[in-house]
C-alpha cells in the first residue's frame, strides 16, 4: 500500500491518562452552496470553499473543542495534503496520528449544499487514501494512556479498513477500552449489508447511527423501535434525529429522549459528527449518556448554523 510513516508521537511524556483516541477518515472537503435545484448542462451560481473534513477528524476535532480530556486521531491521507491536515488538525487541539499514503491521494467529497431552509446536502466521495488504512498501520502501542477507542464507520467500507477494524477492536476488548462506533453512511451500509454490519460490529459498546442509519440497519421505519432493536446488539444505542433530538437504548428499551437545540441550519454537514464528538468527551469527563448526549445536541446544533464540519475557530 506504500508508507512513508506517521506524523505525530505516542510515548514522548506528553501523553495524559485517559486520552480518546479516534481512528478514521481524514478528507479534504469542497463544498459547495448553492440555491434550488441544479441546473443540468449548464452553470449553477455556487459559493464553494475547500476545507478540512473527514467524518473521523471531525468527530476528533468536536471533542478536543469540548475540552477536558487529550484527544488523537489515526487516519490515513495521501503526501499530497498531510502536512495542511496535520496543522489544522493541530489548530484544533487534536493530536495527529497521520500515516502518509504515497500510492493514493487524500481523499476528497464534493459537498453539494441546498442553501433553502433544510440546508441538506448531498456527497460525490472519492475516499483515496482514507479507507486504505490497514492491519498494518495499528499498533498495540496506540492504546498506550487511551480510556476510550471511537472508530468512524468508514472503515467498514473496504477490505483492508475492515481487518484493521477487527484487530483494533480485539486490541481494545483486551485492555478493557470501550469501543464506539458511528456507521456514518446510509448509502454505504446498503452496499455493505446488514447482516455483514452486524458481524463486524461484535465487540463495540456504544453505537452512535442517525435515524436513517438505524432504520436501514433493522428494517423498520420508526426511529425508537430501531434504537430498541439495535440495543439488542449493542449495550448502548445513541439514536441522532437532527432537529427531533437523540434517543437513548439499552436491553431492548428506549430509555431516555434527549431534545434538540434550536437551531437555524445553514450547512448540515458533520452534525452528527459533532454530536459524537462531544458526546464521547463527555462520556470521558464523567458525564452519563444522558447528559452526554445534551452536549452532543448542543454541539450539532452549533455545527449546522456555520459552513464545514469543524469546530468554530475560537476566538
């Protein structure tokens, strides 16, 4: 697969106890906002800007913001832009992992964004290097001073991510680290299969999926039924419904609605990743999922009202 190495360190001294540490897709974003429909074989008028995004680095990136607890991020990305990823992830409070890829380059999205009142978006992915993060690129050492271990669903999507996935997890469940999960895509589940996700899934204690992702997963339209479901495979089930909040699962049992934040949208992409990254920081600060699941709606609601899926700057 061709590796020149990894940016960052573990094991220099300045590693805390306690750390998060976030394994997935570190992209290049270009997004693009638009009003009404596209215009086919001609010009749509378009403000477009390129930022840093990835559902992984996001998620890495919503947590530092949070605050309390050291936050690293292991993902792949191609020589090309390794060096403006690992300083923005850097800005951000995050410590980059980053495994230089020297075949393929940083992946990159097109993020197509309705600028109407939904600001929903639609994706055109070219993963690159993002998903060719393999067995090879884990280390034992990774868990060195980590409390908890989140993988971006991403991972699920290619061969080589999905041995990766396994060896970490079974890294984790040995060291007694609690593993998260957040699908991220719909539309790659439906390729990827339910029954395959599931199997790939043993071993995580928290699953994080948005309501489409849930209902794809069980089959079933209601979104507090597919929490239910699902915590039938997973210990914990952190259901995102955008503007209707979050539900919370356990046993089999919905056990807790958590409301949303009002917020007026402006760009829904990396909402959800925002939610999951407060959620786990403050998962990891004490918090119960309850109320760990507030700051995550909070964080989502602050994510939807500005463009890109990163954190405000501070100012």
């Amino acid at each position: 697969m061709g590796r020149r190495g990894v940016t960052g360190a573990v094991g220099d001294g300045a590693v805390r106890d306690g750390a998060l540490l976030v394994v997935g897709d570190v992209i290049t974003d270009v997004v693009a906002r638009h009003r009404g429909p596209l215009a086919p074989g001609t010009d749509t008028a378009a403000a477009i800007r390129t930022v840093p995004g990835g559902a992984g680095a996001n998620v890495a990136c919503w947590a530092a913001r949070r605050g309390g607890a050291e936050v690293r991020l292991l993902g792949r990305v191609g020589a090309d832009a390794a060096a403006w990823h690992e300083r923005e992830l850097a800005a951000c409070g995050v410590l980059p992992l980053l495994v230089v890829d020297e075949q393929a380059p940083t992946g990159t999205v097109i993020c197509l964004v309705d600028e109407g009142a939904a600001a929903e978006r639609t994706f055109l992915t070219d993963s690159g290097a993002s998903l060719r993060l393999g067995p090879g690129d884990w280390s034992d050492a990774l868990l060195d001073g980590v409390a908890r271990l989140h993988l971006s669903g991403y991972l699920l999507f290619t061969e080589a991510s999905r041995a990766f996935v396994a060896v970490a997890v079974k890294a984790a469940r040995a060291r007694g680290v609690p593993v998260s999960l957040d699908p991220a895509s719909a539309g790659f589940l439906g390729e990827l299969g339910v029954g395959r996700f599931r199997s790939l899934v043993e071993g995580v204690d928290v699953l994080l999926p948005s309501r489409d992702e849930a209902c794809l997963l069980t089959g079933v339209c209601d979104a507090a039924e597919a929490a239910a479901r699902l915590s039938r495979l997973v210990p914990l089930v952190v259901a995102k419904q955008g503007a209707r909040g979050a539900l919370l699962a356990r046993s089999g049992e919905v056990y807790a609605r958590v409301p949303a934040v009002p917020a007026t949208p402006r760009d829904t992409t990396g909402a959800g990743d925002a939610f999951t990254g407060a959620f786990l920081a403050a998962l990891l600060a004490g918090a119960d999922p309850e109320r760990a699941a507030a700051e995550g709606c909070g964080a989502g609601a602050l994510a939807v009202e500005q463009i890109g899926g990163r954190p405000p700057a501070p100012a």
